[in-house]
C-alpha cells in the first residue's frame, strides 16, 4: 500500500520562553523537546498542536531567523517560539 503524505512525519525541536512554557508538557522556560508533526506542516500547525493560543505568540525563531506562521518547516529545525513582552 503506498505511503500518503499525511503519513509521513518528522520531527522539530522546540522551546518555548517565559509563560508560554506552560504548554510544553513540564518543561522549564526553554528547555527544548521534540515534537511530531506531518511533513510540510507551518509555524501555525506547530502552535496547533501545542495547544498555543494566537495572541499567546509574538515572536518565532527557525534556526535562527525570525520567521512567519505560515513558514514550512523542515525536519531537525529548531523552533523558539516567544510571548508578547510587557514592561518598560
């Protein structure tokens, strides 16, 4: 039987920051773990499937850069993923 593209998976490291780390299953503030995701899934199908709220979400690093909710990611990428910051 051929293998569908929803059946293939791949795997991203994740860490979220500050408060946002209360989606990560009790993890600590930036303590990085695994997440499986279907192959071309976004930044956004990421949030999904943590359970993050939209407004919850200000910034978000792939390897590095900056990057959209909408960005394809790619298995192996490092995602940080940050809070709206309040304060001045």
């Amino acid at each position: 039987m051929p293998v569908s593209e929803r059946d293939l998976t791949m795997r991203v490291n994740v860490k979220l920051f500050a408060m946002l780390s209360r989606y990560a299953q009790g993890k600590a503030p930036g303590a990085p773990f695994e997440v499986e995701l279907s192959e071309g899934s976004t930044v956004q199908d990421l949030l999904q499937q943590l359970k993050v709220p939209p407004d919850e979400t200000k910034v978000v690093f792939v390897n590095g850069i900056i990057q959209t909710k909408d960005f394809n990611l790619k298995p192996e990428d490092q995602v940080g993923i940050f809070p709206p910051i309040a304060g001045g």
